[in-house]
C-alpha cells in the first residue's frame, strides 16, 4: 500500500477536497483507495457524508490503544469506491493526549500495517497544524523499502503559503533528523486558483514555481468542486465530464505513472 500525507499547517487551503477528489480520480482508474480523515474539524468526513462512528471503535481510541479491535472495523465504504476511516468528535481530544504516549508519532502507521494488503493507496487528510497528528501521517507516509509513499502540500497562489511552507519544510526535517527516516515531498497542487485576482496571484504563482518542489496540479476555483462536496461526491463522480474531474485524473495519473 502507498501512503500519501495531504499536509500543510495552513488551513484553507485545500486539504481535504484534495484527499477528496484525488482518492476519486484514483478509484475511479481501478486503484483501492482508503483515506484517513486526521483532522479533528472532520471536514473530509461531513464531505463524503461520512456519519461519526460509535464509541469505542474510533481513529482517537485506537491511536491511544483504549481500542484493540481490527483496525477494518472502523473503515466505512462510500459510493464513489473510497473507503474512509471517518472522524469522530473525539478527536478534538487526541493530539494532547498523544504527547503522553510512547511512541507516539508511529500510531497511525502501526494502525494501517493491519490493512497494508487490502489497499493501493491511503491517502491521510491531515490537520492544519504542525503538531503530533501530522507527525502521524508523515511517519507513515516515510520511505519504505519497495513501497512508495510521501506528502503531497496543497497551496493557495498566494504570499501566506509561502511562508507557510517553510514552516512546514522545516517540520519534516526535524522529523526526518530526529526519528531518523525520509519523507519525500513530492510536490504541491495549487488550489482555488483564479487568474483573474491579477498580478498578486501571478506573481506568488511564479515564486511557487521557483521552489525546489514541483507543481504537480494547479485546480482552477470551480463551482463544480464546491457542488460535488455539497452532495457528498467526488467531483469524478458528480461532474464527470467536468475540467475539474480532468484535473484530479491527470493528478491521479500522474501517481499512477510514477510507480
């Protein structure tokens, strides 16, 4: 199973519709595809339409160890072929008590060895923060020897995540130095991109497109994305002759590619 971390420490920016759209794209080209709704708003879980499961079989009590049971019993399916370990309210409560655990930045990641062969991908929606949850994903998304993996960073063309980015930036790198492993960061996909903003959108463009990472998608601001999350579906599955459902399959094919 390859496992992506959709990361960034600024909010807004796109997380979730891209852990979203892209776990589509990818289903839809034939590939089992399981997301992990890490954020404790749950905004990946209320847009598949995802209801919160019942206690104690929850992603918090299982990353704290309060639940032993299979791991598969808290993944629920959903129409588009996307099966989603959903967020709980509970989680509002995890990252603090993860400081206190052994271990803590290899939960998630002990967690889905359970269901490493049932899996293409697993793409985790992370929190905007740079705290223990992030640190989760990132540590299961790390290089592994014949197993692809790593952290995609959605952005917005502006000046904020620039600076965004280089908080993040040096997040993995503390991590890499201090639990001695890689996490490859493969690359940004632009969101809510609009043009005609003017020369402010442009120019933070051109400063994103300078950065040692490539750009691996650029997703126009679309009414289509929006109505999709309404109803709970995938833009690939809503729209699907749509040029934002274009977008996420050339993003989905480009992972697809790669392998």
């Amino acid at each position: 199973m390859e496992i992506y971390a959709v990361a960034n420490q600024k909010g807004g920016v796109g997380k979730s519709a891209t852990t979203m759209n892209l776990a589509g794209a990818l289903a839809e080209a034939g590939d089992r595809v399981l997301v992990i709704d890490l954020d404790p708003q749950g905004h990946l879980s209320d847009a598949l339409g995802i209801s919160e499961p019942t206690e104690p079989a929850t992603l918090h009590h299982a990353m704290l160890g309060k639940y032993t049971g299979a791991f598969r019993d808290l993944i629920a399916p959903h129409s588009s072929g996307v099966d989603v370990v959903p967020w709980s309210l509970d989680m509002f409560l995890l990252e603090p008590q993860l400081y206190a655990a052994q271990g803590k930045e290899h939960r998630l990641s002990h967690l889905l060895e359970q269901v490493e062969d049932d899996y293409e991908v697993c793409l985790i929606d992370c929190p905007p923060s740079l705290g223990a949850l992030t640190d989760n994903a990132l540590v299961a998304a790390r290089r592994r020897p014949g197993r692809r993996g790593g952290a995609f960073i959605p952005v917005q063309s502006e000046d904020s995540s620039l600076r965004a980015l280089r908080l993040f930036f040096g997040q993995v790198q503390s991590l890499e130095r201090s639990l001695r492993l890689q996490v490859e960061l493969l690359g940004m996909v632009v969101n809510l991109f609009d043009k005609r903003r003017g020369n402010i959108v442009l120019t933070a463009l051109d400063a994103l497109r300078s950065l040692p990472l490539p750009i691996l998608a650029i997703i126009d601001d679309r009414s289509t994305i929006r109505e999709a999350w309404r109803a709970h579906q995938t833009v690939v599955t809503y729209d699907p002759t749509s040029a934002a459902a274009g977008w996420y399959r050339d993003l989905a094919k480009a992972i697809r590619d790669s392998r």
